[in-house]
C-alpha cells in the first residue's frame, strides 16, 4: 500500500478454478502450485488470456547422503516457449510426479528455496511492469541449485529450434470457456432482483 495506496486487494480463499473470471482480469498471474498438472493447467488458462505467467517450482530429491534441492522460476509469455519448451512439464513426468513428490516426507522443511524463489518471481513482476528492463531482455527460466544455493539463468532456451512455442501455437483454438458467462450470470441476477 506504501507504493499505491489505491490498490484493490481481493482475497479468494477457493481453488483457482474457482475464480477463474477473477483471474481472467489479472495482468500477470504467479504460479505456485504443487503438481505438474496443476501448472499445466494453470499456463493454459494464462494463454487463454493471453495473461503472462510465472510459474514458481521447486523440488526436494532423496539422495545417498540426505537430500539434494533444485527449483526454477520460468516466465511463460503468450506466444513464447511454454513450461514444455523450457522442459518444466513433460508426460513424463506427469505420469511419475505422485510418486515423486514427498521425497523427503510429508512436512519438508523448504522455507529458505521457497523465500527465494518467490521473490525471484516477484523480480519478474517488478521488471515487467516497471521500466527495469525491457521484457524482452528479461531471461525466462532462472535455475536454483539449493545445495551450491546459486540461482542462473537456463541455457536450455539456448537449444530450442525457435522461440515460438509449438505447444499453444494456435492461440485462437484456446478459446475462453467463460467468454459470455459472466454477463449472462449478472443478467440472471439482475432479473431476480
Ligand atoms: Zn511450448
């Protein structure tokens, strides 16, 4: 409120499926969902509206000696590489990601990565919307290494074939599921009254 103390804060306490006209009128959405699936689906309902995403992972593996943490940060603009470009998501690993997740059991102490990489999609955030930088020289996918505890942008992008994302290439297939539905809804709550 110290930078804008005209900002309107509204509060869901439901799944973001929930609220999804909510999140449809949102300039940038952050992403910081436990599942695979559930970041697919997220990115697909941002470039359905054409909103920038910045989706926040991280993950804790199981090693010999103890345990071994990796995250990312990665900015999915509309028409850029998606998470599957970056190989954030794959089929892969949405077959194996139940068992995978809760390595180091169920209540895994991870505050620090999580402190980390939160702040580094709120850099993202800043960057867009401010004049920092321009958007284009921003690097989209910024790798954590939690045990050097070192943070790099990804050469991943570096072998992409193109910068355009195959995976969301028809952006007009997308559609809007909810296109219509809110006027329709206020239409039916004003006849009521
Ligand atoms: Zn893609």
């Amino acid at each position: 409120m110290g930078v804008n103390a005209r900002a309107r804060i509204s509060i869901e306490t439901v799944r973001w499926q929930m609220c999804a006209i909510a999140l449809r009128s949102c300039d940038l959405i952050l992403g910081c969902v436990d599942s695979i699936a559930e970041r697919e689906q997220l990115e697909t309902a941002a470039r359905r509206y054409l909103t920038p995403y910045v989706d926040v992972g991280m993950d804790v593996h199981r090693m010999a000696q103890g345990f071994s943490i990796g995250g990312q940060v990665a900015l999915s603009m509309p028409g850029g590489p998606c998470l599957r470009c970056m190989g954030i998501i794959d089929d892969r690993k949405l077959e194996l990601e139940a068992q995978a997740y809760g390595a180091a059991g169920g209540r895994p102490q991870v505050v620090w990565p999580n402190g980390l990489l939160a702040s580094l999609a709120v850099g993202f955030l800043v960057q867009l919307f401010t004049p920092w930088r321009k958007a284009s020289e921003l690097p989209l996918l910024l790798e954590f290494d939690g045990d050097a505890q070192t943070v790099s942008p990804s050469n991943k992008l570096l072998y992409l074939e193109e910068d355009a994302c195959s995976h969301f290439a028809d952006l007009t297939s997308l559609g809007d599921p909810l296109w219509g539905t809110e006027g329709l809804r206020k239409r039916k709550a004003t006849a009521k009254s």
